[in-house]
C-alpha cells in the first residue's frame, strides 16, 4: 500500500499541471486538497523517519488543509512551487550540515566514494539548489501572475525538459569522473606490473559497472606460468605486484592478450566478455579435406573454469566446434547421432596454435574430424551425422 501510495504520488506530482489544467472545471479545489492529504499522510511513516522529514510532512498537509478548507482555486497552482521550496530547503540545508544530498545519494550504491568524487557530489548539489531556486521562482511568477496555458506549460513542460537536460548532462559528466578517477591509478598498477617477469606490456583502463581493469600481454614465463597457475594464481599474483601499498590500485578486472590492443580500445577490451571460441588465423581446402588454422585465445572463457589452476580445453568442445565448424564449411548437420573411434591423445592449452581437418564421408554419413599441433595428433574421431548411421 505504502509503495503504490507512493507511486501514485510521484504520477500525480509529474501530471499535477495537467490535472489541474483539465481537471478544475469538474473536481473541486476541496476534493483535490483531499486527496494530496490523503496520499502524503500514506507517506507519513517513510518521511518521519527522514532527516527533514517531519517538516516536509508537516508543510504539505498544512497547504492540503488550505486547500480543503480554503476552497480557491488559484492556490492549486503554488503545489509545483512548494515542492520546489522544499527540495531547495532539503538540498541547501544539506550543504551546510552535510553531508550533501548528492552525495549521500550515491553512497547508497558506492560507500567508499573517493575525495575527488565527494567534491563532485558537493558541486552537483549546487547546481539542484540553483534549478530548484529558478524553477520555483518561475512557477510562483506564473501562478501568481500568468495565464493557466501558461503556467501548465512551464511546469507540465518545460520544467520536466530542463531536468532531463540536467539528468543527462550529469550521467555524462559523471562517467567521464568515473574513468578519470580509475584511470590514475591503473596508470600506476600498469607500471609496477611492466617490471614483473610475467609481463611483456601493461594498459590500465575502466570495464564500466565492473569498475577499473587491466589488460596484460602476457611474455613467455607469463605464458608458462599461466599454464602452470592458472588464471587465478596468475591475477593473484600480479594483482599484488599492480597494488603497490595502495589496495585501491588493485584491477577489478583482468585480461590476458598476446598483444595489447590500441589505447583507445582498453576499456572496450575490458568491456567485452572473455572470449568463447577460438580465433581462425586461416583455412583451406586440400583435396576433399578442410584444413582450418586456430589459435586458442589466452582468455579463453572455459579456461577459467576448466581448470583453474591449470586451465585445459575441454574435449566436449573439441567436438562441438569441429561439428561446428563442418556445418558451415561443409554443409553438414550441427549436430551428430554417434560418434565413433574418439581419441583423446593431447591436452590443449591457452595459446596453443592448432589445425582442424574435417572430412566428410557422404557415403557413410560421417564426418571425420582431427586436430593437431604441429605434427602431434590431438583429438580425432568420427561423428555420425546422417540419422540412417546413428
């Protein structure tokens, strides 16, 4: 009930010009005045136990009261200006007490907001306490003064138009804060982990709602490392080396590279989820068999799960891809009734450079798989894809 109170009131409150514009000639100024009173004192609990709240209360339900009891129409229209005299009060006071409004709103989401943020938040309650002045300002003139079309469209209009340009103009301002703040120290991280042996390259950056990351291009004792560690014994080992004596500077996120993209294309590296299927470096037909040239990405997403400590390839996917791989290249089904003769002879690792040969038996409906690297068999079999061989 509280919640819908509540929802209610906010619709009211955006379509409250509206309302009033179409609504006076058939709903009396009593009746309104009832039905503010009525949903703000639903609010009553949540507000009371508000800083400020009390007298919030309190002033609404004495001009709900004017209303009910007072009858004039005109006073309908100061309800936009008392809001706003309230959010300026609520929001000014806050400045002097502290903390700011702003601020104790995102602290909400983000405890540990760092200093440069909390002056952020300082400056952004400013500018409210300066539109909500303005705003209420221009309201009253228009209710005191203006014709109701007027007065409608300004506050049912124009009001709501310049706080949008406010929400946004902030959200955009703010992300810009958000990797000016991740950036410092990930410069940082990426300088300490430049000297670790591990490490041919550094580049900081910001993956968004994940907060700061770094991508790494690994040099080969990292890549032996990686192999003898995992994932996770590697991001624990340099996220240390990244830290310093500051935790703050320690990556949230991580990516393993053989090179390090271009600058401009951290973060969007940091963004994008870790990678689920290999990279074709190249492919060919020789006689009836396919020959496709992959390379299996440092950050190949099944590898943080299979192993962790010493990440493999899975021979379920040794086999879903090359099934994938011959329904495109081939014209096969993407799926298969059987498998025969399947091998499993060597473990596939991040970084490995390896090729497919795909074959497809029309006349006994299979299609013959192996992979390799170099010149050491892998994995091979036979996969049944026409249903009369299953």
């Amino acid at each position: 009930m509280r919640r819908l109170s509540n929802l209610v009131l906010v619709v009211i409150g955006i379509l409250y010009p509206f309302i009033v514009y179409f609504g006076m000639d058939h709903v009396s100024t009593p009746l309104f005045g009832l039905i503010l009173g009525a949903l703000w004192l639903v609010r009553a609990p949540a507000l009371l136990r508000q800083p400020g709240g009390r007298w919030m209360l309190g002033i609404t339900l004495v001009y709900c009261a004017v209303l009910g009891f007072g009858g004039e129409d005109h006073l309908l229209r100061w309800y936009p200006s008392l809001i706003c005299a309230l959010l300026l009060a609520a929001f000014g006071l806050s400045l002097k007490f502290g903390p700011p409004m702003i601020e104790r709103i995102a602290r909400v989401t983000e405890p540990d907001l760092p200093p440069v943020a909390v002056r952020y938040t300082r400056r952004v309650t400013w500018v409210w306490v300066a539109f909500f002045a303005l705003n209420g300002t221009a309201s009253g003139v228009l209710a005191a003064w203006g014709p109701l079309s007027w007065w409608t469209f300004y506050n049912g209009i124009l009001a709501y138009s310049v706080m949008g340009a406010l929400f946004v103009g902030e959200w955009i301002l703010r992300q810009r804060l958000r990797r000016r703040i991740n950036k410092a120290p990930m410069d940082g991280a990426a300088l300490r982990l430049r000297t670790h042996p591990w490490v041919a390259d550094a580049a900081g950056g910001y993956a968004g709602k994940l907060g700061p990351g770094m991508v790494v291009a690994l040099s080969p004792s990292g890549r032996l490392a990686l192999l003898r560690h995992g994932r996770a014994g590697l991001i624990n080992e340099l996220g240390q080396e990244a830290a310093g004596d500051d935790a703050l500077s320690t990556p949230l996120v991580w990516r393993f590279v053989d090179t390090l993209p271009e600058r401009t294309q951290v973060d969007a590296t940091l963004q994008a989820p870790l990678p689920a299927l290999p990279d074709v470096l190249g492919e060919r037909r020789d006689g009836d068999t396919w020959l496709v040239d992959l390379a299996l990405p440092l950050d190949l997403a099944c590898f943080a799960e299979h192993f962790p400590d010493a990440p493999v390839l899975p021979g379920v996917l040794q086999v879903e891809w090359a099934l994938a791989m011959a329904a495109t290249r081939l014209g096969t089904p993407a799926a298969c009734r059987a498998i025969d003769a399947l091998k499993f002879q060597r473990l596939l690792r991040p970084g490995d450079r390896v090729q497919l040969a795909l074959r497809h038996d029309v006349a006994r409906g299979r299609v013959q798989f192996s992979w390799r690297v170099d010149d050491d068999a892998v994995s091979s079999g036979f996969l049944h894809v026409d249903g009369a061989h299953a």
